[in-house]
C-alpha cells in the first residue's frame, strides 16, 4: 500500500484533479482522518475506503486492498461533500452590479463566463452539490453548464436546476416606467392555470429537475411584498410537477404567500422572512421545510451601507426573530444562503450565520448533508458518508461541530471519487 501526505498530494495536484473522469473507476483511496462525520453523528476514530466514484467501506477497516493509497489526514475531519440549497450561479454580488443591469446589460455569453468561474469555486469550497434556482434571464443556460460539468468540460458541483423559474404576470423585473418598452424578464411570466401548466411542461422539457415560484414578491401597492398566485395555482403546479417525479420550491417572505405555499405541499419555501410561529407550525405538519437565505439578507443590507459592528437594522432583527420562531417549531431546516447575491465560494457564510441565529453546529451540519439531501430527493446516492454512496467527500482542519467555520478550512474535496484540492499548504 502506497502512502500519500497530503504534502505529496501538494506537489501532485497544484489544484487540479488527481486523476481523470477516464481512469476514476481504477483509483482506491483509503482516507484516514481523526473523525467523520457520517451525514448525522460525529464519528472518532473512521477511516473510509473509496473505490472508484463509490464508497466501499467505512468505520475501523482492516482489509485494506493492497493496491489503495492511503491519505492521511491527521488532526481533520472527513464529511460528506456538502450541498449549496439556495444558488444562483448565473448571478454574481448585487455591489459588483445591480440584478437590473446583471439581467439587461451582460451578455448569455458573459454571464455563462462567469458561472464557469462560479461553479468551479463553489466546488472548490466543499460544496460538492448545488440547487441552482433560476438563472435570472438566462433562460435554459443553468441546465447547459449543467451537462458542460457532468461530461467533465468544467470543474463544478452537481446541479439540481430551476431553469428559468416561474412568476406572475406583472410582478417581477427588470421593470420601466416606458410601458411600452418590452424588457428582458428575470423569469417566465404567466397569467392563469393554462399558462403555468404549458411553463411547467415547457421548463420541464428544458431541462429542469424542480420548479420554482415566486408565490410573492414586491408588486403592492406601495412596493411592498405581497401574493402572486393563489392556494388553488400552486396545488395545480404541485400536481402537474410531482407527476414528472419532481418537486416545487416557493420564493415566499409573507406569511400569506407562505401558508398557501404549505397548504399546496410544496417541498421548500426559501426565505420566509416573516415567518410567524403559526406558519412554521403549519409547515412542520405539511412536511414543507424551509430555506431561510440569511447570508444574502445581511448582504443587502451590508450593500445599502449597515456594518456588522453597528446595530442591526429593522430587517435583519426581524429575521432573526422568523428564524428563532422557525427554529422553535421544529420544522426542518434546510441550508441555502441565496449565493450569487453574495460571493460564489463563499457559501459557509450561511452555516456561519445559523449558528449566530442560534442554530447547533452539528444541526447545521447535518442540514448541509444529510438534510439538505433527504429533502432534495438525492438521499439515496449523496448526503451521508456510508456504504454504497458516491464518493463525494471533504475534509477539514479541526472540528466544525465545536467551530463551524472550520468548515472553511478546506484540505481536500473529493467528487465522484475524483480528488481535488484546495489551499492544502495551509
């Protein structure tokens, strides 16, 4: 057996895969961290052996094949690959450009430049998964970088796509005060049953492994949030999605939007900023988890000007009492930070941000693994560290049960049995 420091691994790799998408299958790793965490529960004293893009074995293993490399990974923990929940890999910070000009001034050619470079650092922070969920007025392109990765073109996570998400006629943006200016829309507007059923098939069609919709959004009267489609549309969208086999995630901050959400059964509701213990309790009962985006709350709110070290303004005191209510109720809790709003790679800043909402370390561990894999539907192949499960697998300095942002301190990042590396000379 062939012994590999990680200062080897180092000198090899320089940040590139350690073996091709053609010869993976031939590769067997023995990983020998301090602990793992399985998806669940902390485990001291595992090793986990890792035949090609499976995980063979785990726990304390003795019959190690001859011809496995070892990789020791002393003084780290080994966990899942985690999975981003909320993404937007064709979105880029709202500071660098607004979501208007992001929409209506750069090119599908850029933008898809720029998810390129986005789905490789999310892979290279440990997330070894995404739900990318709309790519704001790039159409069908998130379902193409899609397939560009699964055929190994592109370094990036798994993606669970949207496409181009659905809204309610008038209700989203880019909008003019020039009426009569027809604009690029962010989403697929509909009017009406018939014309959410035909988007629903037609995305569907395209390439899309969810539907998402905005069940509200800012279209008040005075600019407030307020419902788009009614109790019996989003039934009607359940019902058409779940027959192909997938599920329907809401965009909803109002507890109105979010209750007809739960009434319909969706899978998730993202946001939830006015979340009321009623609604979290109706939730819980309907089996609808929730995805609270704290991380790009905070960062708009960073963008028009608030610093951590000053008081927080009305909007992130209110979440933190929605997220406090929803923590209270016990309904599951997924993990997904909104990241386009803020910086791709940069998606432990929502794990970081549980845990100062007063979310267990180990909790929001398991709701980027296991959880977040569970809910998704990918549970029987990705979200924990055990027998029969793909090889997708990081590991960390420390512990990130006792400080989550250990989870930052990536050493090594393994997809589909395939290794990559990331900063291991720290």
């Amino acid at each position: 057996m062939r012994a590999i420091t990680l200062f080897m691994l180092i000198l090899m790799v320089a940040g590139k895969p350690l073996h091709s998408q053609t010869n993976k299958a031939a590769s067997i790793y023995l990983l020998e961290p301090d602990r793992v965490f399985d998806g669940e529960q902390m485990q001291e004293g595992w090793q986990v052996l890792v035949r090609g893009n499976k995980i063979e074995a785990v726990g304390v293993i003795t019959n190690i094949p001859r011809e496995a490399i070892r990789i020791n990974l002393k003084g780290k923990t080994l966990l899942p690959g985690l999975i981003e929940g909320h993404s937007h890999l064709f979105l880029h910070p709202y500071d660098e450009t607004s979501w208007d000009d992001q929409v209506l001034k750069e090119s599908r050619a850029e933008r898809t430049a720029r998810a390129v470079m986005h789905a490789k650092a999310t892979l290279m922070a440990g997330f070894t998964t995404v739900r990318d969920l709309g790519t704001e007025g790039a159409a069908y392109d998130d379902a193409g970088l899609k397939n560009a990765i699964e055929k190994g073109i592109i370094q990036g996570p798994r993606m669970l796509v949207a496409t181009k998400a659905i809204v309610a006629t008038g209700s989203y943006g880019p909008k003019s005060d020039v009426t009569e200016l027809q604009l690029l829309r962010g989403a697929a507007e509909v009017g009406g049953m018939e014309e959410l059923s035909r988007e629903i098939r037609t995305q569907i069609g395209n390439g899309a492994d969810l539907i998402k919709l905005y069940g509200d959004y800012r279209w008040g009267r005075n600019g407030e949030a307020a419902p788009t489609f009614s109790l019996e549309e989003i039934t009607r969208a359940v019902e058409i999605t779940g027959g192909s086999g997938r599920k329907v995630v809401v965009h909803a901050t109002t507890p109105e939007a979010m209750r007809r959400a739960a009434m319909a059964g969706v899978s998730t509701i993202e946001h939830g900023d006015e979340g009321t213990p009623e609604v979290f309790a109706l939730m819980k009962s309907k089996g609808v988890a929730l995805c609270a985006t704290i991380a790009a709350g905070e960062a708009l709110s960073e963008y028009k000007g608030w610093k951590k070290s000053e008081p927080a303004p009305q909007r992130i005191i209110e979440k933190q009492k929605s997220f406090a209510a929803a923590l209270a109720s016990g309904v599951t809790i997924v993990m997904g930070g909104d990241v386009g709003v803020f910086t791709h790679g940069d998606n432990a800043r929502e794990m970081e941000l549980m845990v100062d909402y007063g979310m267990k370390s180990l909790d929001v561990l398991r709701s980027a693994t296991s959880v977040n894999a569970d809910v998704f539907g990918i549970n029987y192949e990705l979200g924990r560290i055990r027998t029969g499960l793909l090889a997708d697998i990081i590991a960390v300095e420390g512990n990130p049960a006792i400080n989550i942002s250990a989870i930052r301190k990536i050493v090594l990042v393994m997809k589909d049995g395939v290794l990559y590396t990331h900063n291991l000379s720290r």
